[in-house]
C-alpha cells in the first residue's frame, strides 16, 4: 500500500476521486475471519480489484481496493497506500501510476483509491479520510491488511490533505510513515501561496480569484477579494488565523517520522514552486523533487515517470519492507 502511496509522488495529476455508485453496504460483520478475493481482472489489467465498498454514510465514503494480480494473498498480508484525488474528480492518473506499480513492483502493497466528501471544508475532509483508514484497519482481517503502517499518495488539493494528515491526525488509526504528493501545496496563509508565475495580469486576477474561491471552500466560508487585502495580505485578523490553523506548517513537528515526499513541476502557474522550496528546507524528512513540467502533466513524460516510480520503490522498499 506504501508503495502506491508513494507512485502518488511522482506521477499524479490526482485529487479526490468520487464515486456515486454505492451499491455496497460497509462490510458486516466487521473485521471478520473469512478473506474476501477480489474479482477477476480483465485480460488487460494487471491487478484484482473490491469496488465501492462503504466506509460512512453518505454515497461519497466510498473507496476502491486494488491487489496485484501475483501476490498470493491468502498466505501473504499487504501494505496499504492511500490515494487522494483532487476536488475536479480527477483520478486518471492514479489509473496510470497504480497499475505501472502493481505491474512491475515486487513489493507487497494493495492500493486503496478514497473517495471523499470533496465539496466539504478540510476539517471534514480530514474526518473522512481518518474513517476510511478506520475502516481498513477494522475490515484487516478481512482484506488481509497489514495494519502498522500505511502511505498516502495525494494530487494538488489531495496532497494538501495527505501531508496534512500525516502531521494533524497523530493518532490515527493506522500510523502514516511515507507521503507522495505532487502538484501540491502546505500553507494557505502563506503570501506565496497567492502569487503566481505570470506577467499577465488578466491572467493573474483570474488564478487570484479561482484561488480565493479553493480557500473559501477550504475553510468553509466565503473570502473575498477585500477579505484578501484586509487580512490574508496584512497577515492579521481571524480569517487569517483560520487559515493558519489548516496549514500545514501548523502542525509539523521534527520530532515526528513520517517521510514526505514532494513532487513538483518548475512551470507549475497554478500553485508556486516556492511554498514547496520553503517548506522542504531545512525540514526533517522532507525532500522536493523538481521537473520541467507544469502543474498536471509529471506524468505524461515516460522518462519522468519511470524516474518516479524508481524513487517510490526505493523509499517504500527502505519503508515499509526492510523495516
């Protein structure tokens, strides 16, 4: 599961990915003894999958669990790695990355895609991701899950809550030791996470704008542009302080062990490169990989790609197998 966890690093253009299909009730009893096989593949897939299994309430809490095909589950318990998608629904690349790694990998990992109350503030996205890995951890037994660690794999506003879930939810259910995120961004009230990496100012008043509407949904409230100047830009007032309070530098701790990974493109316009520079420096644990690329297409270089999933491998390997 690492190990998918950390193909988010490298190649994703992923973030929330929803399903309304939910035609499945959460699994009962609980953490029962009988194994559950995933369905057949097709002939042109290279994993086994259990689609939309419920772990909450509402059709949205739905996830995926995807095993590679050579892995003798019945004897073998796997790793699990997360993957958040973004709040566009766009999973395509977690298509991609999840079967290059359950194809080629030797490593023991099942890849859990989450779907997720997207249109909810973070701290509610945060309460779903924390049941979905409660879920996991209950149902082991069941899908034959190894439950003393776990990686996340996230893409933009996904690697946003993947890093921000490893350093927030201490307690979590099961503990997460490695986070891939690519296209990403930590801090909200960081005036850098308000410029952009253009001189065309149309351009910039329309990523300014677009940006204050993903903040206003992150903190559930809405922020306008006046809001912007009077407090985000002076650095003052309780709006800012909200801000401060879902970021993620709120939280980091040096103390703490999980291995963070960022993947970034340099002409990335949508969210600056220098947010990630800042906080991969002098920070434990925390390495920025950079790629002549923009903000969501790390993936469509098979160079770029294969470098990734080597780096994932290596990490989770080192991780999740040798320790």
């Amino acid at each position: 599961m690492l190990i998918l966890l950390l193909i988010f690093v490298m190649t994703m253009t992923f973030f929330g990915c929803e399903n309304d299909n939910n035609n499945e009730k959460p699994v009962d009893p609980p953490g029962g003894n009988g194994f559950v096989p995933p369905d057949t593949p097709d002939d042109d897939l290279h994993y086994k999958s259990i689609s939309n299994l419920s772990y909450g309430s509402d059709s949205k809490q739905t996830l995926e669990i995807r095993y590679p095909t050579y892995l003798d589950l019945l004897s073998n318990k796997v790793f699990i790695a997360l993957f958040l998608g973004d709040t566009q629904s766009d999973n395509s690349h977690f298509d991609i990355l999840i079967e290059e790694l359950l194809d080629k990998s030797h490593l023991k990992f099942a890849a859990v895609i989450i779907n997720y109350r997207t249109t909810n503030k973070t701290t509610e996205m945060l309460d779903d991701i924390y049941a979905a890995i409660d879920f996991l951890k209950t149902n082991a037994t069941k899908y034959k899950f190894e439950t003393t660690k776990l990686g996340i794999m996230g893409y933009s506003v996904g690697g946003y809550l993947s890093i921000l879930y490893a350093y927030k939810e201490i307690a979590s259910p099961i503990p997460v030791k490695f986070v891939l995120a690519q296209s990403a961004f930590t801090s909200i009230s960081d005036p850098a996470f308000y410029s952009f990496d253009t001189t065309d100012n149309e351009k910039k008043d329309q990523l300014l704008t677009d940006r204050l509407a993903l903040v206003s949904q992150l903190v559930g409230k809405p922020i306008s542009l006046d809001d912007y100047n009077t407090y985000i830009a002076a650095g003052t007032g309780n709006l800012f302080e909200d801000l401060q309070d879902i970021s993620v530098d709120s939280y980091y701790n040096l103390a703490y062990d999980t291995v963070i990974h960022l993947y970034h493109g340099i002409r990335d316009e949508l969210y600056n490169i220098k947010i990630m520079q800042d906080f991969a420096a002098n920070k434990s644990k925390v390495t920025l990989f950079t790629f002549n690329a923009e903000h969501d297409n790390l993936n469509d270089d098979e160079t770029t790609m294969d470098v990734a999933i080597k780096k994932l491998q290596d990490i989770a390997e080192s991780i999740f197998i040798k320790n």
